[in-house]
C-alpha cells in the first residue's frame, strides 16, 4: 500500500468508485503497529525544533474519522499531539471570519494537529444547508487555498485525508449505533439530515476535491467501508505527508547527561548513543 494510491490528480466521480479493498485483522494489527512506531520517529523528531504538522480528516459521518483519531492518540505523546473536532461554530464565532476559529487552533513548533472536520465546512455543510450564501461559499475556495499556502510556506507540513464509504455502509453503520447503547452517543440529528442530501454532498465534495487539491496541498481519497484498510491507508498518508525530507533517527544523548549517568548509575554509554 503507497500513499501515492490514494492521491487525487483530477475531479472523482464518487459514485463511481466501486473497489472497496480489505485487509486481514492479523496482518492489520502489525502493519498498524508498523505505522504507529514510524509516527512515533516522527514525533520525536519534531520535537526542539520549527517542524509541526496539519491532520485535516473529512469523511461521510460514519466513515471512521474517530477511529483514526483514537488510534494515532495510542501512538502519539499528547504533551505535543492536538485533536480539534470542529463543531457547529459558537454566536461569538459565527461574528468573526470563519478561518479564525482555526487560526487559534494551528499548531505551535514541535506540534502535530488533527482537525476532525476543518475549515473545509464552508464548502461542504455550509454551502449545501445554506449557512453561507452562495458568493461566501464560492469565494472561500480562493481563501482555503492560500491559506493552506501560507501554512506550506511557514514550514507546516499538511496532509488532507477525505474517508469515502458508500450510501449502503453508512445506513449499516447508522443501524449498527442505533442497537448499541454505547454507540449510540454518536448519532445526532444532523447525520440523518445530512444522509437525505447525500447527491447534494456528493456535488460538494467533488467540486472541492477539483478546486483545492493543489500540487503542494493534495487531497487523499480513501476508500474506507473496510475500517481497518481505511485505517492503514490513513496511516501511511500521515507517515509519508509528515516525515518527507525529516531525519527519524533518534537524537543523541547530551553530553552532560552521559556525564549524569555514568556518575549515578555507573553505566558506560556506548559512543553510539553520545553526541
């Protein structure tokens, strides 16, 4: 599995993608703990340093957004790894640009950011319920993209991951978190009166994916009704997106700290491990 497999180089017709691949639980669990060490390299290596990372996860409700979120907070030290889930904006949001309330939230150096939904919401849920007029709508593909240009110029790495499933698996997963009482939390009106418009997203979605999946800003379009193939595709976007042109080898001990434990513990550090 490539990340190159799932990039996006013209306008997708969604309901015409049909190949919805799978992957054993047992070769899933060792790929994605495979991924799950690479982020950690990553992790590490960001660290004392200007690098920092944008996660923007879009999807179908029910696509496995948060499953890929819960899974990257098992691998990643929260101390320097943010997960935003965007909401409805507040009255005092509403009163402001709508890029604001994402501005606050950009990661600082050394950080790795997810956005669960993102400014994206202009285009998609804001332009098909009629939240924004048709000409904030229309100018907002301009300002998303240079935006996220600023962003690649200011030395912040972005990858854009869209989890794309089929009408028949949502209703499935939607039967699936109705029966379960410890799912049912995640179901809200809102999912059923998005499911009746599923044609409009769809016009949404892809005029997005034409007008801001840029050269350095690409989309990735991944087929996700296979939650653990969703899963490692997710992954190794993240992984080839956030480590390109990064050295993952782990940093060497300082000196003063060799000092430190060959006085207390006694120990003898291999020159390997020293600066």
């Amino acid at each position: 599995m490539n990340s190159t497999d799932f990039l996006l180089s013209r306008r997708p017709q969604l309901a015409a993608i049909k190949q919805f691949p799978e992957v054993k639980f047992a070769d899933y669990e060792r790929r994605l703990a495979e991924l799950q060490a690479t982020l950690q390299r990553v992790q590490q290596a960001y660290l004392g340093t200007s690098h920092r990372a944008i996660i923007v996860l879009e999807g179908w409700d029910t696509a496995g957004k948060g499953g890929v979120v819960r899974r990257l907070g098992w691998a990643l030290d929260p101390r320097s790894f943010k997960v935003h889930a965007i909401a409805a904006p507040t009255r005092r949001e509403k009163s402001r640009h709508y890029l604001q309330r994402f501005w606050e939230r950009l990661p600082e150096n050394g950080q790795i950011v997810v956005f669960d939904r993102s400014w994206y919401g202009r285009v998609l849920v804001e332009r098909v319920e009629a939240y924004a007029t048709p000409t904030e709508w229309r100018r907002a593909y301009n300002e998303i993209n240079e935006f996220e240009q600023m962003l690649l110029e200011d030395n912040t790495r972005l990858a854009k991951i869209f989890l794309h499933i089929t009408p028949e698996e949502q209703m499935r997963r939607f039967r699936a978190r109705l029966t379960d009482p410890l799912k049912r939390w995640k179901l809200s009106y809102e999912d059923f009166r998005n499911r009746a418009r599923w044609k409009d997203y769809e016009v949404a979605i892809e005029d997005m994916f034409e007008t801001t999946s840029t050269d350095r800003a690409s989309w990735y379009l991944v087929p996700a009704n296979n939650k653990p193939f969703s899963r490692l595709a997710a992954f190794r976007i993240i992984a080839d997106r956030l480590s390109k042109n990064v050295a993952l080898q782990p940093p060497a001990l300082d000196s003063k700290v060799v000092e430190a434990a060959e006085q207390l513990l006694g120990i003898r550090v291999p020159s390997e491990n020293r600066c």
